[in-house]
C-alpha cells in the first residue's frame, strides 16, 4: 500500500474512479490507462506518468508554495504515507520528494522495465 502512495492519491485526485489494488500490485482500471497514456499509443510512458504526477502535485498545493503541509496533503495521505514520502523529514513534501515517489512507483510497476506501462 504505501509503496504505490503516490501513484494511488494522484489517480484518487484526479479521477472520478477508484483505484484498486489486488496482491499488491498496481491495478490500472482501463479509464485510469487511457488517462494516463495522454497520446494515446497504448502505452504510459515515464514521461506521461511524470507530467500527471506534476499536475496532481500542483493540484494539492493549495496556496501555491511549492510544498506540500500535511494538511493540503491530508485528504489523500495518511500521517503514516505523508512521512513515508517526506525524505527530508521537515514535515513538508517539496516537488522533488513527491516526484521521487511517483518515479519509484513508476519504476515498481513497470515489471519489464521497457521505460513504460502497457494496460494489461
Ligand atoms: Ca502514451
Ligand atoms: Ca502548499
Ligand atoms: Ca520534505
């Protein structure tokens, strides 16, 4: 569950569907995949998955400082994930710690490690 945190809030943000996790494994609804994979080509590329991670980013960040409190975070991490993610450990997500997440997420859920995410 935490290990797919952040891939988890961002789709729960932005997406009017739930995500489902089974054995915890990633499990892309196939609305999920075809929002993710912007150009359409079946695939979800690195570069995708981080450009919808950066907007989700900015869509928590409320007040626009490039950080993210535990309370603009709140609605979608637990004080457990928050911390989890929160490398630095100064009670705020920056950009990058958030971004890093994703990447990791990426890189977990890309079994064959081809660059990219193919709906199964
Ligand atoms: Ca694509
Ligand atoms: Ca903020
Ligand atoms: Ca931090």
């Amino acid at each position: 569950m935490k290990n797919s945190l952040a891939l988890a809030l961002a789709l729960s943000l932005s997406a009017p569907f739930a995500v489902m996790a089974q054995n915890g494994q990633l499990a892309f609804t196939q609305e999920h995949f075809h929002h993710l994979d912007v150009d359409k080509d079946g695939k979800v590329t690195q570069a995708e998955y981080r450009q919808f991670m950066e907007g989700a980013f900015s869509k928590l960040d409320t007040d626009g400082n490039g950080q993210l409190s535990s309370a603009e975070a709140g609605e979608v991490l637990s004080a457990e994930q928050f911390a989890s993610v929160d490398a630095d450990g100064n009670g705020q997500l920056s950009r990058q710690e958030f971004l890093d997440q994703a990447m990791r997420d990426f890189q977990r859920a890309d079994n064959n490690a081809d660059g990219s995410l193919r709906f199964p």
